[in-house]
C-alpha cells in the first residue's frame, strides 16, 4: 500500500507560502484547467465512450460542456466572492465594524465516482482551486480510461504539490483517509459516505458528502402529462439511469396511469429508438456486478415496458415495473440504473407517508400545475433538491447549491455553492480604540443594572 504521506505534506508546505490564496493565481488556475479542458476534448469524449459508451452529445452535456460552464460562471464571479463580507454591527458593539472572510482550508481530498467521471471530479475540484486550496483528486477505477485522461490532462498543467491526481482502487482510498486533510469532499453510495466520516473524525476533518437515496416522481392528476413522460424519461434513463438525482421510482396517480404508461413508451421510444439494445450510443452499465444486481430487480413485479438485457454488452432496456410495493427488493436501495418501479396513490397524504418511512431522497419531482398541491408537497417532504415539472435540471443551474440532506448527503456545491464549501467562513470584528464602553467591564458602578440595560 502506498503511503502518500510526503504528498499530502508537499501541498501542506505549498500551501503555507501563501501562493494559493492570491486571487491573481487562482484565477489563472481555473483558466488553465479551462483550456486544458478544452484541448482534451475529444480526448475526454473518447474514454467516456470506451467506459460507460456514453455518446458525444450525452459526453458533452452532462461532463465536458458543464464543467466549461461552471469554470465560467466562476471566473466571473469570483472577485466578488473572495471580497471581506460587511456585515451590520449590533449597538452594543458601538465603535466597531463586522465582516466574514472567506478562507481556504488548505489541502482537500476529493474523492469521485464512476457515473460521472469527468464532471464529479471536475466541480468539486474547481470549488477548491477558486476557494484557494491545494488538493488531492481520486478519481474512480471503474472508469479507467477517464481517470487516465483526467490524470494526464492535470500533471500537463499544475505542479503536484498544487493538484495531483492519484489512481487507483479501495485500498488507494484507504490508504490516502488514514493521512491527515483540512477538508473531504466525496461523491457516492451511502455506505462508503459513512466510512468517509468514520476516518474524517479521526481528524475532526470537515467534509462534504454527496451520495444518494431512492429519489420519488410523482405525477399527479393535473399535470401535462405527455411534457411529463418525455422529461422523466429524460431524466431517467441519461446515463442508463447511473444518476444520483435520476427518479428512482414513480407515485402516479391512479387516475392517470394508464394515460401516462402509453405517453412514458412513445417518449423511450423517441429518446432511443424501438429497439435501444440496438442504439450505439445507449449507455451501458458500468461493472458485471452492476449488471448482475440491476438484473435481478427484472424480476420484481410486472415488467410493461422494455425488460431485454444484453450481458455481452452490459444493456439493460428502459424498463417499467408495476404491481410494486415497498417490500420488493427493487425498493429497497437506490436503483442507479435504467429501471423504473411504479407505485399508484389516490392521496397525496399517502406519497407523503409513503416518503417519510424511508430515508431523506437527495431529489424529489412532482409534476402538477396546481400551486397547492406544489406547496403541500415542498412543505411536507425534506429532500436535498428537486424540481417541479422537470427532472434533474435543477443541477445544472450555477445559482441552485445542489446537495443532500440526512442520509442523501451533508453539505452542497455547485456555482458560489462550491467556493462556499471550500471555504472558512471567519468571523472578524475591529474595535475602535478612539473610546472605550466601561459598562463591560465588572468594577463598574452599579453594574449588573447597567449592563441588563445595555445588553436589552
């Protein structure tokens, strides 16, 4: 097992001199990855296809042209960002002035995941350049032809003590959490999250965790509902459904099930043609075991749509299970690919109660134009983030921090979200030394009295 104590240690002296934190240098940083970026391109495109046989379009949409997207808004931004925050100074504190500085916290690990290789190790990673920190990047061995790129792409551009990208399996990651960082960031399943902060508490190193959860549809009576097929369907199958915030499941209601299963196949078969096993830019899963386990679920209930699998190419079709329950094991962890259950409700109090006995999901979608039953729905359930008559698309917004809540996550990023994530918020005040308030002080003269008045 490798011992990366001396690297770790490098970007600890990097940092200290001072290099990082200069505004001039991160911006520098972040144009450099952008060109980097963009000089890799098609390098990018073709270890994404060679992984996952992810398209071009789909390589570019939901990777490459997201992460040029977000390095953007950040140069853009980020004069701003790093500016002393003003902020008001009570009465009790006359003569003095507030403000909030923005601090790196100096070597951060950030540790990715397979579905999105590019993308979810890039975002994190432009967070801790704009925010002024060195770090550590680990990306997946899932994903071996992206990690190279990746790996090839940031030597070419930043000297090791700065960013360096580290390859390899579990025992690379293990071996990196036993070494001391300032800050962990971490993309992926729930069970590895704990672990993360099992090994981040040694320390009291703060972290990020982004992992997941069965995140629920629901369409509800009144929506569009051919606009609600085709977004789902969107949202669902990109990637082969190997998305965090993909719809794990689906809560239609019962009057307009029917109607939406016949809208939901004609959108599958717009998105991927009559026969996706077929299309040669359809997705596939990522690892036999993947495989092996979304197969098993095919089993579960009645399959009305799709249901084909193709072991040789690791496919699996747009499917749609009905005649589900929450006891069927397909309902029991987060799918994380192209296999859709259906659960029918009459009320909406029974998604509620249905959502509420199993973990906080990361996101939740409802479609319906009525603004009640859209209040009643964001009020009642806690999730990380959602939308309402879309899916997924709320992640490639720069303003919306995106993230979880309870066991879909700790933490959030995206846009200032990022810089705020790598960043210490300190709190400074600077007293006037033109005058001093005596009432603080306990010799005072009928003290208690006068400091109840003051502090009122």
């Amino acid at each position: 097992m490798d011992n990366y104590h001396s690297l770790v240690n490098k970007q600890r002296l990097f940092f200290l001199t001072g290099i990082t934190k200069d505004v001039a240098f991160r911006l520098e940083a972040l144009q450099k990855l952008r060109n980097a970026i963009l000089s890799h391109e098609k390098e990018l495109m073709e270890a994404l296809k060679a992984d996952l046989n992810k398209s071009e379009f789909e390589a570019y949409s939901t990777e490459i042209g997201m992460e040029l997207k977000e390095i953007r808004f950040t140069l853009s931004n980020l004069r701003s960002w790093v500016k002393p925050k003003k902020i008001k100074t009570p009465i009790s504190h006359l003569g003095s002035t507030s403000s909030i500085y923005a601090e790196p916290y100096g070597v951060a690990l950030i540790i990715s995941p397979w579905n999105y290789p590019f993308q979810l190790a890039i975002a994190p990673l432009v967070g801790a350049i704009a925010a002024g920190n060195c770090a550590i990047l680990k990306p997946s061995e899932l994903t071996p032809k992206t990690s190279e790129v990746l790996g090839k792409l940031i030597i070419k551009i930043f000297p090791e003590e700065y960013i360096s990208v580290v390859q390899g399996g579990v025992e690379t990651s293990q071996a990196l959490l036993d070494e001391k960082f300032d800050y962990i960031f971490f993309t992926g399943s729930v069970p590895i999250g704990k672990i993360i902060m099992k090994s981040a508490s040694k320390n009291l190193t703060p972290v990020t965790l982004e992992l997941g959860g069965k995140s629920p549809c629901i369409v509800h009576e009144d929506a569009n509902i051919k606009l609600a097929a085709k977004r789902i369907a969107w949202g669902k199958f990109m990637n082969a459904g190997q998305t965090c915030v993909a719809p794990d499941y689906l809560y239609l209601h019962q009057n307009i099930r029917n109607k939406f299963i016949n809208h939901f196949r004609e959108a599958i078969k717009d998105l991927y043609g009559e026969r996706p096993l077929n299309n040669p830019n359809y997705t596939r899963i990522v690892s036999k075991i993947h495989f092996n386990r979304l197969q098993s679920f095919l089993n579960n209930g009645e399959i009305i749509i799709g249901g084909a699998a193709n072991e040789e190419g690791l496919t699996i079709e747009p499917t749609v299970l009905t005649n589900i329950t929450w006891d069927d094991p397909v309902m029991q962890d987060e799918i994380f690919g192209p296999i859709l259950p259906v659960l029918e409700y009459s009320h909406l109090s029974d998604v509620s109660e249905g959502i509420h006995n199993h973990p906080n999901p990361l996101a939740l979608y409802l479609f319906s134009e009525n603004d009640n039953v859209q209040q009643e729905v964001l009020n009642s359930i806690s999730f990380g983030g959602g939308c309402i008559n879309d899916t997924v698309y709320h992640m490639v917004s720069p303003y919306l921090p995106f993230g979880g809540v309870g066991s879909s996550g700790i933490g959030s990023y995206h846009g200032k979200g990022s810089f705020d994530t790598f960043s210490h918020q300190k709190s400074v005040l600077k007293q006037t030394t033109l005058f001093d308030i005596p009432v603080r002080y306990p010799n005072v003269k009928d003290g208690l009295k006068k400091i109840k008045v003051f502090l009122k």
